[in-house]
C-alpha cells in the first residue's frame, strides 16, 4: 500500500485520484501475496469489502462525503461482531459462530464510510499478550505481542491503514510496541465494549491502531461515543478541543502545533520500570531528551506499582464468569486450549472476598494516580521492558538485565497499571534494538484527555521518524 497515513489516502480518495474500489483491490491483492507469511487475518472479508469500497465510491461521486475514513480499509480484531462474518475470538469453541450485528464500534466505522477488510488474529479469548500463529512482520520467529497482534501486524505489514483491537491488560499497546505502530487505549467507558466479547468486564478498552498518532486520533474520533447498551460506557467532554485529531492541531494555549510548552510529564522511579533491557532504557532515556527539546517540562515522580497478582485476582473471575454467563463454560470445556481452561477454573475458585480486597486495593491505586496528576499533565515510561521476544519463549521465563522474569508478567507489568485505573495511554515507537525490533514508548494521561497524550505523540513523531519506518527496509538490509 503506498500512502502512509489515514490523512493522506483520505485527500485522494475525495478528490477522486484513486477510488475505494480500486484501494480495496490493491490491498486485497497485498494480504493475499503476504499474509500467508504474517497470518495476521482469521478471515478476510473479500466479498463484503467490495461491495463497502462500490457503495462508497457511489457516494463520493455523488458529493456525500462522510469524512477521513471514508473509504479506508480498516482490520478488525476477531473479538468483536462483524454481521454475517465469523466471529471466532480465536477459539474452537466459537469456530463456527457467526455474528448477527455489528458491535457499536463497527456501526460507528460504518457511519464514517470505513471499510472493514478483515477480522485479525488473536489469542483464544484475548486470554494472553501474544497472538499465535501471527508473525512479527519485522522478524517474523518472534511474537507481535497480544492479544491484538493481527491487528498491529496488519498495520505493520501495510494490510491496512488501521485497525482495532481490544486491551484489558496492554492488548493494544503490547503488541503496537513490538510491530512498531501506534496504539491507543482510551479512557475506561469511552469507546463502547457492546457486540465484544468480553474478557474482564472492569478492565476491558477498545481502541485504534495506526501508524501515528494522527492515525489513531482520526479512528478514536469516529468510534468514541456513549453507547447505553453498554453498562459501562461513558460521555467523554463536550467540548471540541477535547477531540482526537483537533489536538494535533492547536499547542498549548495557542501555542503551534508541536509544541509541549506548558506541559508537565512525570517520569516514573526506577524500581517501577525494573528489570528493563539496556536497550530499551536508552530509547525510553534519549525520547525524553526529544520532548524535553520541544518545551516539555520532565520531573520525576513516585508511582505504586501494582502487582500481578492484584491484577489476576480481579481479572480471572470476571473471565471466568463471563463464559459462564455466556454458556461456553463448562459445557464446551473440552474444545478450549488446556491454558484458558485452567485459567477460567483458577477464576472460578478465587474467593469473593481476594476479589472484593483486590477491588479495594485498586481504588487506592487509582486514588494515588489522581493525585499525582494534579502535579503532571502525562506519565512517559517504556511500553514493555524489552524489545519482541522469540515466539517460543512465549509464557516462559526470560532474562532481562541479569533478571529471571516471566515473560507475560514483563510484557503486562508496565501497562496493565492503566487498565486498573481506566486512565488514557498511548504507546508508539521510539526506536529500534540492536537485532531490528521495535521498541515503544507509552504515555498515559488524565481520565478523558486522550487529546493530550496524542497531542504528545503527534509532537514526537513530526521531531522523529521511527514511526514511518517500514520492515521490508529492515529485512533487506
């Protein structure tokens, strides 16, 4: 695919240079050529995407513009309900299972003109931070992180211009980090979970992936909305300057548009990042040298790091009772992986009153955030403390920095804190480690300000150009 950006193939698509028929094709033709390398789709919708790209070509030749996805390609995480298309959430419990209406956030890409292309791999049930069978379009023997790796990888690869995927412990930002895109989990409630399959209903976000921050503020625009299906949507602020893509163009108090003067960002202590690669380390150390340059006051500060055992004791038995709610547990116990079975029976036997504590215990983590805040606009801290690790060291135990650590407790333990506090973050690449890989750079912000941290990382990204790279680069050289 040869344009770079929503914005861009938003331009020649109004003004008529290229259709959406004649996109959708190209890009058709490109998941067939490669995917079978990347495996980043679980289904590709051929048919149903034609027919998107003819009716939005007959309403752009007729003046009806519906804005910058009109015509866009977008992948869609195999979680959440597409009409008519498998709905699998990558699982053989559900591998026959076919939607029977949209998810709001599909109703809302629809409205905007986007066209769906694809339903992307995941982990069964979004059960883990990788993404078997997908590849890591960058060296593909290792993982693109999960559980929304088809998603990131499809951006990755150029299979699409952006994508959605779920987080309930780092699912969008995780892999954004090791395939080198931008991902955006918003505020808790802001996008709606209705028509998603649910894996932690207190913990679970939807949100974009692009490659920039200009892309993600494009598709969080069109999908933020309060939704009453949802129990625990929420109306984000009114006002107009609150919206995605509007940040990126007004600085602080009317200052220009990249510049971060005025604003306060908290770099967290050392034992809460710990164990981190050197590499990673020095990427994370050298981007805060970047905003610092362009105005950004850096200070340090103090944060609680959560456990993993805070966050399992919370997040296994609303997984648990989330497929019994849903009939899949036990009856079809059999046709689950013996991972997600053993995992939905620890859920099963965690006492309410761990759950009721964990719950309290998290309260007073968000409480501690909030005050902090009122000191600093955003917090800058690495995405995940290596770069993508090898697939078959996937859940195993893994060195960092002379450290033993489980590999999905390093991939969850630095995002996994703003999913129990519902906070904004965003993570997007800030360099490449020594073997080629990505390495991200995570920046979580005040409840609702998803505007801020984009505005944050639009700033980066027109200083850097670690965003724009592309790993055919890479693995020819």
């Amino acid at each position: 695919m040869p344009y770079t950006s929503i914005s861009a193939v938003a331009e020649e698509l109004r003004a008529g240079i290229v259709t959406p028929t004649e996109l959708v094709q190209e890009t058709l033709e490109s998941i067939q050529e490669r995917d079978g390398e990347i495996q980043a789709f679980v289904t590709v919708m051929h048919e149903q995407a034609l027919r998107e790209a003819e009716l939005a070509e007959r309403e752009l030749r007729t003046g009806l513009y519906r804005g910058q996805l009109h015509g866009v390609p977008i992948a869609v995480k195999d979680l959440i309900a597409v009409k008519g298309a498998r709905l699998t959430a990558g699982s053989q419990v559900l591998a026959e299972h076919s939607a029977t209406e949209d998810a709001m956030v599909i109703e809302l890409l629809r409205k905007h003109g986007a066209i769906l292309i694809g339903k992307t791999n995941t982990f069964e049930f979004a059960y883990g931070p990788y993404s078997p069978p997908t590849r890591n379009p960058w060296k593909q023997t290792h993982t693109t992180g999960g559980s929304s790796g088809g998603s990131a990888a499809a951006v990755a690869a150029q299979f699409c211009l952006g994508a959605i995927g779920t987080d309930t412990g780092g699912s969008i930002r995780i892999p954004a980090a090791c395939c080198g895109v931008t991902g955006l989990k918003p505020t808790y409630g802001r996008v709606s979970c209705y028509g998603v399959i649910p894996l932690s209903w207190s913990l679970d976000h939807v949100g974009p992936l692009g490659r920039s921050a200009e892309d993600c503020a494009i598709l969080f625009d069109a999908i933020a909305r309060y939704d009453p299906r949802d129990p625990n949507s929420v109306s984000g602020p009114s006002s107009p300057t609150n919206r995605g893509t509007t940040s990126l163009l007004a600085g602080t108090e009317g200052r220009g548009p990249l510049s971060l003067q005025g604003l306060t960002l908290g770099v967290p202590q050392d034992d809460f990042v710990d164990p981190i690669h050197p590499e990673v380390r020095a990427a994370w150390r050298a981007s805060l040298r970047v905003l610092e340059e362009e105005g950004a006051q850096i200070v340090p500060v103090i944060l609680p790091r959560p456990t993993m055992q805070l966050y399992r004791t919370i997040q296994k038995p609303e997984a648990s009772l989330a497929h019994m709610q849903n009939d899949w547990y036990p009856a079809r116990s059999d046709a689950y992986s013996e991972l997600v079975r053993t995992r939905l029976i620890e859920g099963q036997q965690i006492p309410a009153v761990d759950y009721l504590q964990a719950q309290h215990e998290r309260r007073q983590l968000a409480s501690s955030l909030r005050s902090i805040m009122q000191r600093v606009d955003a917090f800058v801290l690495p995405t995940i403390p290596v770069p993508a690790i090898e697939s078959e060291l996937a859940g195993t135990e893994i060195e960092i920095d002379g450290v033993r650590e489980n590999a999905t407790t390093a991939y969850l333990r630095l995002t996994m804190p703003f999913n129990l506090t519902g906070l904004p973050a965003i993570s997007f690449p800030c360099g490449f480690s020594s073997d080629g890989l990505p390495i991200g750079l995570q920046v979580a912000g005040k409840p609702f300000e998803e505007a801020t941290i984009l505005r944050i990382a639009h700033a980066y990204q027109q200083l850097t150009d670690w965003h724009r790279r592309e790993y055919v680069e890479v693995s020819q050289q």
